[in-house]
C-alpha cells in the first residue's frame, strides 16, 4: 500500500506547540488507562476463579455447611464468579470505550512539533524494551506457578479431585496466570501507546481507525469467552479441563489484533 503522507509542519521559533503534541499525551494517557482496565479485567475473572477452586476444596471453611469437598459445596463461588464476571465484562466494554474515545480533536490528522516527536520515538523505544521484559517476567511466573502446583500436588500425594489440596494447585495455577495475563495487558498497550502517538510524526486516521476496531472486539469477544468457560465448566462439569479457554482465547485474541494492526501497514 501507499505510505501515509507526512503532514509535519515546521513551527517558527516562539510559536505555540501544535496541538497534535496534547491530543498525542492524551492519546498515551489514554491506551494506558485501557491496557490497567483489561488487566485488571483477567484478574478479576481469574481471582473469581480460583475462589471458586478454594470453595470446592473445602479450603478455609468456605461453602456449603455440611458438605465435603467437591462441586456441590459451591453454590456460593458460582455465584461470585457471575459476579465478577459481569464486573469484568464492564471493565473490557469501559476500556474499549476508552480506546475508541482516544482519536484526535482537531481535525482528521494532527501534526506533531519535533520535540513530541522525538520523545514518543523515545519512550517507544524504551516500552519495547520493558515489554519484551514483562513477556519473559509473565512466562517465568506462569512457569513458576504450575510448577509450585505440581510440586504441591505431589508433595499431597494426589488426593481427591475435589480435595484441599487439588484446591490450592488450582487457585497457585489461576493466580499465575491472572498475574502474568494482566502484566501483559499494561507492558503492551503502554508500549503500543508511544509508538502509535509517535508514529510518521502524526495520529494517523488510518492506524487509529484499527485501534478503535480492535478495542471494539475486546467486551463481545471477552463476554463470549467468558459464557463458553461457564458452558463448559458447569454443564460439562469439567473445571479441571476449562481453565484452557483463558490462554487459548488469549492468544487467539492476539493473533486477531495482530492481523488487523498489520493492515494497511
């Protein structure tokens, strides 16, 4: 495809800065409150999750009365995690409103003076470098987590599918994953943030048209993610298996966002 033009116009000296450089701080301001609003999102869903795990293995007392370990001890975390379910849906559909609100004010195209220029490209530079830290940091707690519930597993002798133990696996699992997930979500849409506002010296329309198609997938997307993980959890009665739908919906997501960021390019 054609490049986009370069719209940067020379200021004189003693002019006023464009206004392209605050609708660019906003922007950043903006992905960024979107990337804490998607991470704190996953936790949520995730902690919910693993207090589900801590209900059905009868840890600390939580439950129904009366009841040993197992599926029908929780009534009480279905509920919770309805809960924290439609909370985290609010979260996805408040972050994409952010993204999809963050466009430029003045005009189809805003140009940026140089000094903005070159401090996006610099801060963009070094958010990539954070990034590619909090990929290696998420996966080393990923690792970590499941080999700390392996090693617990182990160490219980197995036990009851439903027992404390298998509990407690669970939940060091789900937590892992939460962290590592959310982690993710604010190292890259920081990142992205500079880069984007930075990019040819100008908010393109193009590029920010892409922004806000992929943060309209992010609440319907999320919310049918989260409907199969209860379809599957609760009518297959398979909690063990259905804690998968998160990393592969997740990765799934990314390859989708990727494609659409790339169009055009």
């Amino acid at each position: 495809m054609r490049p986009e033009p370069d719209h940067r116009i020379p200021a004189p000296p003693g002019s006023p800065a464009p206004p392209g450089d605050a609708e660019s701080e906003r922007f950043v301001r903006a992905l960024r409150n979107a990337g804490l609003l998607i991470g704190l999102g996953v936790v949520v869903v995730l902690g919910a999750v693993a207090l589900l795990a801590v209900i059905a293995g009868g840890i600390l007392g939580l439950g129904v009365p009366g009841r040993g370990p197992g599926p029908d001890r929780t009534p009480l975390g279905v509920g919770l995690l309805v809960v924290a379910l439609a909370g985290a849906v609010a979260l996805f559909f408040a972050a994409g409103r952010v993204v999809r609100r963050a466009g430029p004010r003045n005009g189809p195209v805003v140009p940026l003076s140089p000094a903005a220029l070159e401090r996006h490209g610099r801060l963009a530079r070094s958010a990539r470098g954070r990034t590619a830290l909090a990929v290696v940091i998420a996966l080393l707690v990923v690792v970590i987590a499941f080999a700390a519930a392996h090693l617990l597993e182990v160490i219980g002798g197995g036990g009851p599918v439903f027992g404390p133990i298998a509990g407690i696996a669970a939940v060091v699992r789900l937590l892992g994953v939460g962290a590592s997930a959310g982690l993710l979500a604010v190292a890259a849409l920081g990142a992205r943030a500079h880069d984007r506002a930075g990019d040819h010296g100008l908010l393109s329309p193009a590029k920010l048209e892409r922004d806000r198609r992929i943060a309209g997938l992010i609440a319907p997307y999320w919310s049918a993610v989260a409907l199969l993980y209860l379809a599957w959890s609760l009518l297959a009665g398979s909690w063990l298996a259905s804690w998968l739908v998160w990393p592969i919906a997740g990765t799934l997501f990314l390859i989708v966002a990727g494609v659409l960021a790339a169009e055009r390019r």
